[in-house]
C-alpha cells in the first residue's frame, strides 16, 4: 500500500473502548480501509488496525453482533465488508508467495544497505503486510545521511539499471526515501500511519528506531499497533562504502548532492509534462525535496484516502 486529510469521528481515537457503538464504528472503518484492496482480516488484525483500544470480550461481542446484521460477512477466520468467499482464497494464495518472497526481500535489503551514505533500510508495501500478488514488486524504504540523498539515490538507480539487463528491476523498487533531517514524514492520515507501522526493519537499526521515535504521531491512528523489530543483526559498514562516503563528503559532497537533486528533479518534471505512463501503465511521478524523495505513480496514497472516505461515507 504508498493528499487527502480524512477525519475519523471523534469516538475513533485512543484510548478504551467504553461502548459498542463506537467499536462498531472502530471495525467497520478498519475493514472499509482494507475491503480497498480486497483483503478480509482476523479479528487480531482488526484489533492490531482499529482506531481505538477495543477489550477482547468487546471485540467478540462486536463482531458477532456486525455479521447477525448483515453489516459485516465472516470467511473462515477473517471478516469482511463483501460476502465473498474468494477473497479468502486470494489473501491465503497472496500470504505463501509472500512467505517466500521475504527472505530474497532481506537479501537484497541488505545489499542496499551497504551503498554509500545509507542509514537504513526497511520493506514496504504489500510485502510489508504480509501479502504478495502474481507479479509483486519489492518495494524499499531507505534513510540516508543527512544532506546525502540525493548521492545515495543516484548511485542506487544507476546499479538499479543493470537489474533491467536481468529482469530483476522489480525486486529493487526504492520507492521512498528520508535522510535524517526529515524523519518526521508530513502525510499524516491512514495510509501513512500504516505504511509506517507495518514497516519492516531490514538493516540500520538505530536509523530506524529514530525514525519511529519521529512519527510517534501514528500511534493516535492505530495504538494498538507495535513498531515491528529488526529481526537480523546489522553487519559492520564494508570498506568500500566508508571509502566513498570519505570521497564524497565535506562541502564538495554537499554541491553534488544538491546539483543531483535538481537534475533529477528537472528531468521528472519533464516527464510529467509529457504525461509519461510506467510499465505498469501508471503516470509516472516523483514528489522531491532537498530532505526526501517519494515515488507518486498515479497519486496512489491519493486514490487510497479518496476511496477510503468514500467507503466510510456508505457504512
């Protein structure tokens, strides 16, 4: 899942559930977010989503009462807006590949993590929640040294193009970057408050945990919803990547990462006004500053929140 401000009502913030209703509310929001992507959750998903602190016997009791009415549909061990057994089917077939398309994830997460002046990396996306479709891309999201992003990121999309010899572009797809003067991401709603929560660690894990002590925010949108841990050990910086960051640092460092952040940001702009599509058929867009850079293929975050608001409007 990568502007709108949605605005939940004011019985679905933290704290404890003191009343059916707004646990129903609570529910119901979180299985329109995800009936987006036809995905059913568990009732321990939908307790880990909710915008609310909701107590087991008050969760059980909702639930039940949300499927006697019809509101709501269960499939197997998951719930639903659809009355869909398929759908089942799907997350089930969606979860395997998944499970098998992590550890090359982490594999090459921390490969990434060894080119010049990166912090940290994490998984994103689908893969992050535990879901992979078909044709699944692996998406990143990496921290760079500050006032050193703009050097990073080149020198990760020029190895990147040696993957399209090979077909293997698709596992490399760096979708979001930070350097560490702009942990504190601006997109405060849903869909970002679960990118984050559901963000996986790969390798630099110090970065990272500055990084969730920044966005501590997205704790409002979902408090029952833990930081997820780097679960592998990170390997001590290689020689080749200090000897880099030594030639490109210092003030001469700080010109070339700002003269390739302009280019870059110049030669998007281009193929935007020239509406541009990518593989996927999506127009191509990149939101960039001096502090981050953020792939916008089709405003997707955009289209997410809108269908979000929409779907809350019908229930």
């Amino acid at each position: 899942m990568t502007k709108f401000s949605i605005i939940l009502p004011d019985k679905i913030t933290p704290g404890t559930a003191t009343g059916h209703p707004a646990a129903m509310t609570a529910v119901l929001h979180v299985l329109a977010y995800f009936d987006i992507f036809r995905y059913p959750l568990t009732s321990a998903e939908i307790k880990q989503f909710a915008g609310m602190d909701i107590a087991e016997p008050v969760l059980a009791d909702t639930l039940q009462t949300l499927t006697r009415e019809g509101k709501i549909f269960r499939l197997l061990d998951c719930y639903s807006l659809q009355d869909n057994p398929l759908l089942v089917y799907q997350r089930r077939q969606g979860n395997e590949r998944a499970k098998q398309l992590l550890q090359k994830a982490i594999r090459i997460g921390r490969f990434l993590y060894r080119f010049p002046f990166v912090s940290a990396v994490g998984i994103s996306g689908s893969l992050s929640k535990n879901v992979a479709d078909v044709n699944a891309d692996i998406d990143f999201f990496i921290i760079t040294r500050s006032n050193r992003l703009w050097t990073a990121r080149t020198l990760m999309h020029l190895f990147k193009k040696l993957t399209f010899l090979t077909g293997h572009q698709h596992y490399y797809c760096m979708n979001y970057y930070v350097d560490e003067q702009a942990l504190s991401l601006p997109d405060r709603n849903i869909f970002t408050a679960i990118e984050i929560k559901t963000l996986l660690p790969v390798s630099g894990e110090k970065s990272m945990q500055a990084f969730f002590m920044a966005n501590q925010w997205a704790n409002d949108w979902l408090p029952k919803c833990n930081w997820r841990p780097q679960t592998h050990p990170d390997k001590g910086s290689a020689l080749l990547k200090r000897t880099l960051e030594w030639i490109l640092g210092g003030k001469a460092g700080n010109k070339l990462n700002h003269f390739l952040w302009k280019i870059t940001d110049r030669r998007w702009k281009k193929k935007e006004a020239r509406k541009q599509h990518n593989k996927k058929g999506l127009p191509m867009g990149l939101v960039t500053g001096l502090h981050f850079a953020k792939s916008n293929a089709g405003d997707f975050q955009g289209k997410v929140l809108a269908c979000y608001e929409q779907k809350v409007q019908m229930l």
